[in-house]
C-alpha cells in the first residue's frame, strides 16, 4: 500500500500498561467510538480496554468502522475515535473506486467508505 493508503495517526503512547482486545456479542447497546453508531444486542464488536500513561481507557468499535480501521492503520496501531476524522483528513478527498487502497474491505465497510465520500463531496440526501 502506498502511503496514501495509510492515512491514520499513530498514538502518541509511548506503551501501554496492558492492552486487551476481544470480539464480543453485545449483551446491551453500545455507541461505537469511531462513527458514534449504535452497536445493538446481539451483534459482534470490538472491545478494547487498557492503560497507558496512567490513565485506563475502553472503548467499544462496531465490526465495519473495526474492518476499515485495521485495513488502513499500515503499522498496526492507531488512535481511537480518530478513525473518520483522520480518513477526512487524508483519504476520503482522493478516493477513487476500485482503487488499490480498497482492496480486500468487505462490500460493507466498502459501502460505508463510498458514504463517507458522498457526504465530504456534498452528495448525501
């Protein structure tokens, strides 16, 4: 990937204390930290908690924005909740359909890109 493709910030942590991620089936209704959508009952997220800089932190991602977060976060890490803000930023402005930077999302998280894209260039109803 080109680092077009790579359009997320990195967390300025230096290392977390502990750091735990895990797949859960909702059990009530959460808010994903990255689109602000609901996560219902019932439905699989990504759960992480941890502590760095003395300060513990969890935050709850709905399975799309967790798909789309991993594919562009080339290092391996990045900045929760900034997730949207930093595609804006860096990515939505160039996307182009079909491009080298999609491949591999699945037709959801696809979707939710292309969404995004219409409502940056204005074209949402």
């Amino acid at each position: 990937m080109s680092s077009t493709c790579c359009p997320l910030t990195e967390p300025d942590c230096d290392a977390n204390e502990f750091y735990s991620e895990s797949w859960p089936r909702a059990r009530r209704p959460h808010s994903c930290c990255e689109c602000g959508a609901a996560v219902a009952p019932g439905a699989r997220y990504h759960r992480a908690v941890g502590k760095c800089d003395s300060e513990f932190w969890s935050y709850a991602t709905c399975a799309v924005c967790d798909e789309i977060r991993r594919h562009f976060a080339c290092g391996g890490s990045w900045l929760f909740c900034g997730l949207w803000e930093d595609l804006n930023d860096n990515f939505i402005p160039e996307m182009v359909a079909g491009g080298p930077c999609l491949e591999g999302l699945g037709a959801a998280a696809k979707e939710r890109l292309f969404e995004e894209w219409r409502r940056w260039k204005g074209l949402h109803d």
